[in-house]
C-alpha cells in the first residue's frame, strides 16, 4: 500500500473489511414459474442446441481483378450449408483450381442440356 495518508471524505473506512460472499438464495422452481407466468412470461426455456463443430474450410483466394478479366462483373449471393459450400469448393480445385464462377457456368451449361426449353 502507498505511505500516503487517507483522506477522510465522511463515508466511512471500510477498505480493510473483507468481503463475504455473496449468499446464494435458493429459489423453488414451481414458485418461480408461478411468478412468470402472472406476469405474462410463459414461454417455455429454449434449450441451447449443441455446438456443431466447423468443418475445416478451404480458402481460395480470389482478386477482384481476374472476375472483371473473365467478364464477371455480376455479383449473385446464396446461403447455402457449410457443406455444399465446401462441394463446390472441392470441385472447382479438382477441376484444376477453376473459380465457382466458372463452376456455376459448367452446372448451368449441364442442366441446360439435360431440361431442354419447350
């Protein structure tokens, strides 16, 4: 501690004195769902769904500049699962590090010849 002296501001010395714990109130269960349903609460508790551990993800890093060099300019987004995200990813490298741009067209370009229009 400091050898400086204390100044006294009128609120009391209580540096010294240990703190105690705080006391855990037990609380009855059915009581307290009494209390929350009167009060408009009564929805039942969401259980927290277990953690789905993250598949390890591929990067693949592409430059704006070689979307615009290819004629991709158009931007389109999708959500889709984590593991067709990934689907695709595996097929553009095996395709010989294609981009999922040129991915999309090849798909595009097979179900076109697989449902011909009228």
């Amino acid at each position: 501690m400091s050898d400086r002296p204390k100044i006294d501001i009128g609120l009391g010395d209580d540096d010294d004195v240990p703190r105690a714990p705080r006391a855990r109130r037990e609380i009855d269960p059915q009581a307290l769902r009494s209390v929350s349903e009167s009060h408009g609460f009564d929805r039942t508790i969401a259980r927290v769904p277990a953690p789905v551990p993250a598949a390890p993800s591929i990067r693949v890093a592409v430059d704006g500049r070689t979307l615009r060099a290819t004629g991709r300019t158009a931007q389109m987004n999708s959500k889709v699962r984590p593991e067709v995200r990934e689907g695709y990813q595996h097929l553009a490298i095996a395709r010989g590090n294609i981009s999922i741009g040129e991915l999309l067209e090849e798909g595009l370009e097979l179900l076109k010849a697989k449902y011909p229009q009228g």
